[in-house]
C-alpha cells in the first residue's frame, strides 16, 4: 500500500510537465491497487484522500486551480471517478474539490454523471441527511455559478430522489427546507431549479399521509412567493426585471398546473 503514497504524486508532476499517458497509467494502476486491497485503514484513507484533492481542483481565493482531471480524456475520469468508490466515507475537502469539477462546463456530461453519482454514493452509509446535504450544496452551487451544467444538475437531483431514497417525500422536504432556508436573497435561477425539482420528484410521491401536502406545498410556495413579490417591485438586484420574464412566468404556470398541491 505505500504506492498509494506514491502515485497522487506522479499524476501530478506529470501533469505539469503534461505527460498525459503517465497521468492515465498512474490513475488506472491506483484504481488496480484499491480494488485488490482487503480494505484501507482511517489514517491510510483520509492521506489518500488528501493527496487526492489537487488530481480534481483546488480552490484559492477567488479562483480555482484545475487539476488533471478537467483536461485530461475520459479514461481518466471515469478511473478518478471509480476511485472515489474505494475511498468512502469522503472527506468535506475531496467533495469540494470534485464538486467544482463536476460543475465546470469543459468536463463532458459523461463523466460530470459519473463524478456525482460517485460523490452521492460515498457518503456516510446509512445517513440520508448526509446525501441530502450534498445534493442541496449541488444545486446552491450550481445556481451560484450559472453555468450550462445547472441543468444537468437539476436532472440528476431528480434522478437521486426518485430513485436512492426509502422516503422520497421526506427527501424532497428535507432538501426544500434545507435549500430555502439559506435564500438571504432573490434568486431566480435557483428558484427555477427547485420548482423543477419539486414538480418533477412530487409526481412519485404519495401523499395520502397526513400532513405532506401541506409541507410540501409550504415549502415551494413560500420562496416563490418571495421572489415574485421582488421581481415585481424591480428589487432583484444584479438581475434586471424584464431579464427572467419568460422564466418567472413558466415557473409560475408550472406551480398553477400543480392543483393537487397548490390551491388556485
């Protein structure tokens, strides 16, 4: 196991000296060595871990540094990806790291799916606040950046609630709650992506126990509410009004549609 101290390192020389057939051999032997190890010791897991994070991206300041990860092929990316499978539970900073990864728009869409299913799935084990927490931080991060891969992410938090949790109505309303409680100010874009979230997933659920409809309902109209109310008063700063029309008023039709939850 002391290659696992090793190859981080060359992967990351080589790629300042852009060796790229090195970078490709270094990941898919330390994918080889995981799978045919019994099994990491804490301390052997979280320096991995830690020599790990500038494979992805590292923050600094106000910008980023990229990683391999980002400009290297899909050989790469799907190893680094399966690799994290080995590494479970994920530190905060690794998750942070390929979070940004999977955000930027120069990663391919295959390999931003990979990355995040492999994130979601190496969280604590039989912790669904954990899961819930990362796809929440997934979507305000997202929203916060504005890029192409909101959409993406928008789907693939669907995907996960209809189809990783027990309790999809618990998950949808631990994820509304948690995500509108950090709202300090209007945002349209993340407000478009929990009212397609919330549209989309509340089709799957059932809502014959007491009480859901109303949290449910509660949780998506409050923040619509309040970012209606901004918009037509011209005070969603940084946004101009005429801006996000046509999405405001699909949102809204949206919600109108949505008679079994939201009264006329």
């Amino acid at each position: 196991t002391r290659w696992l101290q090793v190859i981080p390192k060359m992967i990351w020389e080589a790629h300042k000296r852009k060796d790229w057939r090195t970078c490709d051999l270094g990941s898919r032997v330390l994918l080889k060595i995981l799978q045919c190890t019994p099994g990491l010791g804490d301390a052997e897991r979280d320096t991995l871990q830690l020599q790990l994070v500038p494979t992805f991206a590292i923050q600094m300041g106000k910008g980023t540094m990229w990683g391999p990860f980002v400009s290297l092929g899909r050989t790469f990316q799907s190893d680094m990806a399966s690799i994290l499978y080995y590494l479970s539970p994920l530190s905060d900073k690794v998750v942070k790291s390929a979070t940004a990864c999977a955000l930027n728009p120069d990663v391919p869409e295959g390999a931003c799916i990979e990355l995040l299913y492999a994130l979601t799935t190496s969280t604590e084990e039989g912790k669904v606040s954990s899961r819930v927490h990362f796809l929440s931080s997934l979507l305000l991060e997202s929203c916060r950046k504005q890029t192409g891969r909101a959409e993406t992410v928008v789907q693939y938090v669907c995907t996960c609630l209809r189809t990783t949790f027990v309790d999809r109505r618990e998950a949808l309303l631990s994820l509304l709650n948690r995500v509108t409680s950090t709202i300090t100010k209007p945002s349209v874009p993340l407000l478009c992506s929990l009212v397609r979230v919330f549209g989309e997933v509340a089709q799957s659920i059932n809502f014959e126990e007491e009480g859901s409809t109303r949290d449910l309902c509660e949780s998506i109209t409050s923040p619509l509410a309040f970012i209606l109310l901004k918009w037509a008063t011209s005070e969603v700063k940084e946004e101009k009004p005429n801006q996000h029309a046509a999405r405001l008023e699909s949102m809204w039709s949206a919600v109108r549609r949505a008679t079994f939850l939201v009264p006329p």
